[in-house]
C-alpha cells in the first residue's frame, strides 16, 4: 500500500499509514495481512533465561 498516505495520529508523534476509508473490509484485511507478513520477517526478541529460584 505504497499510495497510502503517512500521517502523525498525535502531534510530535512519528508517521504513520493514515486509512480514510475503514469500510472497505477487503483493503483492511490486505493490509493487516501485509503488516502480519512484514513483521514476521523481523528478527524475534531473545528471550532472558529465568532462574531457578
């Protein structure tokens, strides 16, 4: 969804996708779908080991 415009939801917020249009089911689901696809290709946290106690 490169033609989305960027937005700040708040002032001195960083940008980002502003959606005008939330009745259009079918390009809310494209892009949950797409962000879900971005962020699984991201690096997982480490997780801490946990003591024994």
């Amino acid at each position: 969804f490169p033609e989305l415009p960027l937005a700040p939801p708040y002032a001195g917020a960083k940008d980002y996708i502003r959606v005008e249009d939330t009745d259009d089911a079918a390009a809310l689901c494209a892009l949950a779908r797409l962000t879900c696809e971005a962020l699984a290709e991201l690096p997982q946290p480490k997780r801490r080991k946990r003591n024994a106690p």
